[in-house]
C-alpha cells in the first residue's frame, strides 16, 4: 500500500513557478540575492522564501522585483503559479529604467548626435552639450549609493571623456 506524502512547499517548479522565474531573473543580472534584497527594499532570507517559494510575494513585491529587473508587473507574473486574482490586482506599468539608466540613455543620444557626421555641429556647441553632461553625471554620482551604478557612471563618463 502506498501512502500519501505532501511536497512541501506545495507549488509547482520550473518555468510555471514565479519563484524560479525571480531567481532566474536576478542570476541572469549577476546579482547576489543580498543584491536584489537592497534593491527592492526586503531581506537576504526573503529573497531567498521567494525564490525558494516557500513564501508567495504580494503585489507591492511583484511590483518592485517587475521594476528591478526592467519588467511590467504582469510580463513578470504571466504564466507562473502567481495567484490570477492577486495578479488582477497589480499595476499596469512600473518605472523600468532607474535614473542612471535613463540619463546615460539621453547622454548617449546627444553624443550619437555630436558624432553624426551628417550634422555639422560647431565645436563651440559640442564642448557645451559635453559640459552640462559632465555636470548631470557628477550630479548623479554623488547621489547614487548602487555599487553597480557607479560603475555604469564612471563607464560614462569615459564615453563622455575621450
């Protein structure tokens, strides 16, 4: 006679389960899960329930993990064991670009301008639109506390800097 035994934690792996889909998500960034932890605002050990899936996150979570990885909310719990009435209830669009990210983007787009050599930008305007760069990213640097976001400034500024 066989008996009964449960799987704990009770809810199904591989590529149906949102815990795995967070810990593939953070190992596909090279963050520790102490890395994401700081991120979003949790704990080393409540990273590690989520991605073990021995504790379900609430919508606040989803939502916050769906913006650190660059993520909508819902593109993050589609298709996984996320509850559909808790996935109802989640936003629509998060911010997926932090600050950095967003003015290094702009950064990039105006030197692509100044380097076009279809526009003949004076060398007068070029130094100052490389200045008020210069500026916004000592800006920047000086607020940002993310190791991996010092890291992109400096890689930018050398950009800036050739």
């Amino acid at each position: 006679m066989s008996t009964w035994e449960p799987r704990w934690p009770g809810r199904p792996t591989g590529a149906a389960s949102l815990a795995t889909r967070i810990g593939v998500h953070r190992a596909a960034r090279g963050w520790t899960q102490q890395q994401l932890a700081d991120r979003i605002g949790i704990t080393r050990v409540g990273v590690s329930h989520l991605e073990a899936g021995i504790s379900s996150p609430d919508a606040r979570t989803v939502t916050l993990l769906a913006s650190a990885f660059g993520l909508e909310p819902h593109d993050l719990a589609a298709g996984t064991d996320y509850p559909a009435a808790k996935a109802d209830r989640l936003p629509l669009v998060v911010a997926r670009r932090t600050e950095v990210e967003h003015q290094i983007a702009l950064m990039d787009a105006d030197l692509a301008w100044l380097d076009d050599d279809a526009v003949r930008v004076p060398a007068r305007r070029a130094d100052a639109v490389r200045a008020r760069w210069r500026t916004t990213l000592d800006k920047l640097a000086a607020e940002v506390h993310d190791p991996d976001e010092r890291t992109v400034l400096a890689a930018a500024r050398r950009r800036l800097d050739p």
